[in-house]
C-alpha cells in the first residue's frame, strides 16, 4: 500500500535534522561520533540527498571534495577535518601522503580512492536544480575535475587497457570487510613485528567489535597503507609490489554509470564526449566478458594476483544492473538470483532485502558491517539498476524496505536483515539522504 505524504513528513525532517547535525561548515561528516571527516562517496550519497531541496549545500558538497583532488587526478576517500584530528584511525601522520608529489597543498587526505560516485551525484544536482543557470555554471567549474578523476582510473588502475580498474585496498572498494577480500587478505603475509604500530579508534566509539572489522583484518589494511606510503604513492611500484589488486565489479559498474552520467553532464555543456562514451562502452563489454558468471547469474571480482575469480555473491554481484552491462536476457538471470533466498526474496516476508552478503552462504554474519547486514546506499544503486531494466515490482519493493528501516529502526548506519534492527552507528548521513531520495520518489509516483 503506497506512502501517504503526512506519515512521512516527519521522518524527512528528522532526516534533514541529520544532515545539518553533521554539516561541518563546507562539507558533511558521515556520522556525529565515529566517522568525524568527509568521506569520498559518502559525500556523492549525501548530495543526492540535498539535492532534493538544499542545491547550493549540494554543490559545496561536492565542490569541498574536489578542492582535495591530487594533481594525477586521484580523489582521495578521506579528506580530514584539522579541528576532529586525534579522534580516528589512520589519520594524516599515518597515510603520510605528502611523500607524493600529487599531493595536494594544504590540505590533509588519505591515500586511496573510493568508488567514483561523483558525476552521478553531479548530474542528479543538475536535474533537481531550482536555478539550472546556477547549476550549470557549477557544472562547468566541477566538470573537467570528474574528467580528470576518471582519467586517473583507466591511466593508472587499468594496466592492460581492457576497461577494467583495480582498488589496491579494500577500503577503496567501500565494503571493507566483505567476504569478496577474504582470500586475498588472507594470502597477505603479515610479520608483526615489522607492522607499524597503530590503535584502532573505531572500537571506542560505541560501537560492539562483533559489528567492525576483526583486528587481523587491521593488520592487513595497516600492511597496505604501510606499502603504500613506503612506495611513495608511486602508482606504478604500487601495481608491481601490491599483493591486493582485484578488479570488483562494484566499482567498475559504477564507474562505467559515472561516465555515461558525466557525457550527460557533457553534452549540457557542449563538449565532446566521444571519451567518456568510449570508456562507458568498453567498461560495460569487459564486465560481461570477464566477470559474468552465467551459472549463478552474477558477476564475479576478479583477483589480478591470483589470476582467478572469487566466487562470493554480495550484492556488488548485481551491480552491473547499475550500469547496463547485462544483456536483456542476462539480466533476467541477475534478477532470478537477486530475488531468491539468498538475497530475500520479494514476497517472503520475514526478511528486508537487499543484504550485502549471501544469506545462505558460509560467512554469513547478520551483524557485523559488510558481512551480511543491509546497507541503505547499495539498495538505492541497485533499486536503480532494476529500474534500468524494467523490474518495477522490485524497484518498488526495495524502496519501501528502505522507508521501512528507518521508519521502524531509525536512520542507522546498516540493518540486520532479518530483524532490521538497526547497527552500527547512529544518525549516519548517507542513510538520511538516501532516505529523502526514497521517498521524494516514493511521493512522485
């Protein structure tokens, strides 16, 4: 049964409350207490959310984001807030990203990436715009920053030009702890005694260790970071010495979507956007050549070291949907999967789609982060990939799961699948803004 406009109303400016609770001045923390800094694609999630009624906050978003872009074009996953320095881990002494010459000055960042959300978000600004003069002039200025991030990716994460990219962390992929790393974290060889010394932050902030990431997990990120800032951000040496190199088709799917959305933004603009279209197309043809695996209907992470697919079905599995890699027919086998007991099913009611993991598979762990709860922003990306291909009772489903979370449960950083309680920590950003999407859609049916 549909939404009615006044039994929302007051979630959506309690969702607007958020935001501006975590509004630090030019840019916006994705929860009050454990992530204190801006984040890469939280802030792409985030101004999809303002978009829908504050455009000029959308805008600074992504603009304060880009202002910390490196000089090769890399946009960095964390750009740090001076006045929260002491409360989180790594922070800049740690990634020590000045010993790259990219390095943008005066300004303190990690050094990685996280999926390119950015254009998509750009464009999304620009369709809900009240002033489109204003939006456009914005456009023009953030533009050829989106260009160059991009260009980054299929230059410097992409060695055999084939329209793949690779993440070197699996904190660039945004799922951190997702079994799709497992093998390849566990192939790491970590010697203690050599591994710099660090304390985790993210376990005194409230927040139970049985829902973060296991401290061997640590060690291993620690291990990359260490590389890292030894190979001086080198992207090059990186490739060559880097034992965690995997081509994930989350990312890649929504970076072949970002290219399709930024020739949009290009064509607004009158510029020639035979690249962008070019890479769109090639990214797309790669992940139906090399990651579709038609017996399970879903497309495998390919790891570059071990030569071999990692066979885990999260729902970066179907994420290619995002994009439109599938062939028509292909994507009725993704969505036979997306919509079975593994990923709760559309009409069995006793469980919220769409979980990030398997909920038949070996590493199922309804609570702990990216290991099997449901996630807000991977159900908005994948409610919109259904979309593209016309399952509409889907789409609707999903997005009244996502009402129906934060209606019972609150505005939680991710949601247990089964009971949807909510975990993590609280008031999280990214799940106020994609609420308010939800639902200003949800209104406009």
């Amino acid at each position: 049964m549909p939404y009615q406009k006044a039994e929302l109303d007051p979630l959506v400016e309690q969702a607007k409350t958020i935001l501006d609770n975590n509004w630090l001045g030019r840019s916006t923390k994705p929860a009050p207490h454990l992530y204190p800094h801006q984040w890469n694609w939280d802030s792409g999630f985030i101004a999809m959310g303002y978009a829908r009624y504050n455009q000029a906050r959308a805008q600074q978003e992504l603009s304060t984001l880009f202002e910390a872009q490196w000089a090769n074009g890399m946009l960095p996953q964390i750009v740090f807030n001076p006045t929260a320095l002491g409360n989180y881990f790594p922070e800049p002494d740690f990634w020590q990203g000045e010993r790259s010459p990219h390095y943008p000055e005066g300004i303190l960042t990690s050094g990685i990436t996280m999926p390119p959300v950015q254009a998509i978000a750009a464009l999304r600004v620009y369709q809900h715009a009240t002033d489109k003069a204003l939006a456009r002039d914005w456009l023009a200025d953030i533009y050829p920053r989106i260009y160059a991030s991009h260009e980054y990716f299929y230059r410097d994460r992409d060695p055999n030009q084939e329209g793949l990219v690779y993440i070197r962390h699996p904190w660039e992929s945004g799922l951190d702890n997702s079994p799709t790393w497992d093998a390849a974290l566990k192939a790491i060889v970590i010697d203690k005694e050599k591994l710099p010394a660090y304390e985790r932050r993210d376990l005194k902030k409230g927040v139970p260790k049985s829902q973060r990431p296991s401290d061997d997990d640590y060690d291993r990120y620690v291990f990359l970071v260490d590389l890292f800032r030894r190979l001086r951000y080198d992207e090059q040496a990186i490739y060559q010495e880097c034992p965690f190199l995997i081509q994930d088709p989350l990312f890649n799917s929504i970076l072949s979507k970002a290219n399709e959305d930024l020739a949009e933004i290009g064509q607004v603009l009158g510029q020639d956007t035979q690249q962008l279209q070019a890479w769109h197309r090639q990214t797309n043809k790669a992940l139906r050549e090399k990651m579709w695996h038609s017996h399970h209907g879903g497309f495998d992470a390919f790891d570059l070291r071990s030569g071999k697919r990692t066979e885990v079905w999260t729902a970066s599995t179907f994420l290619p949907l995002f994009c439109g890699a599938p062939t028509a027919e292909d994507a009725q086998t993704v969505y036979q999967f997306l919509d079975s007991n593994s990923f709760c099913p559309m009409h069995q009611r006793h469980c919220f789609s769409i979980p990030n993991y398997d909920l038949q598979g070996e590493y199922l762990d309804t609570k702990n982060y990216w290991r099997g709860p449901v996630w807000i922003n991977t159900n908005w990306l994948l409610m919109k990939g259904l979309e593209r291909y016309g399952f509409n009772e889907k789409v609707i489903s999903v997005r009244h799961d996502i009402i129906e979370l934060v209606k019972r449960w609150g505005f939680h950083e991710y949601f247990d699948p089964y009971q949807g309680t909510g975990y993590g920590t609280n008031d999280f950003s990214w799940t106020a803004a994609l609420f308010l999407d939800s639902v200003m859609e949800e209104l406009s049916v």
